[in-house]
C-alpha cells in the first residue's frame, strides 16, 4: 500500500511504501509559478513532469508507484 506525508520544512509531499515507511518512493512540490512538480524514484518506472493540479500529479506519482511494484512482484 502507498502511504503519503507533507514534510513541515521543506513542503514536500513524499510516497512511501508501507513496506519502508522511511524510504520515499515519489514526491511532488510546489513549484515557485504555478504547478506542482512530481517525481517517481521507483524503477524501472521513474519520471519526473509538472502539472497544475496537486491532484492530478500526485495520481502520476501513485500510478508509477504501484506499476512498479506490480512489475518487482508480478
């Protein structure tokens, strides 16, 4: 399962797997215009984009999260 927290310093919205709670797995941010940039770390899925809903980038996030943990456990 995927699990998400907003870091109170730096404003960063991490994914982690509830595997390894201490392993971010994915982000997203604020840019300083306007969007969110997002981030999957989890291969062979990982990527980066923008988009101007939080919404919608933490859903890029989430969706390559778990293709790749489908993909490592099939």
């Amino acid at each position: 399962m995927l699990s998400k927290r907003l870091c109170p310093h730096t404003g960063v919205m991490n994914f982690y797997f509830d595997a390894d709670p201490h392993f971010a797995v994915g982000s997203v941010v604020k840019t300083a215009g306007q969007g969110y940039l997002w981030r999957c770390y989890t291969d062979p899925f990982a990527a980066t984009g923008a988009e101007p809903r939080i919404e919608v980038a933490e859903r890029r996030v989430a969706d390559l999260c778990r293709k790749a943990a489908a993909h490592a456990h099939p």
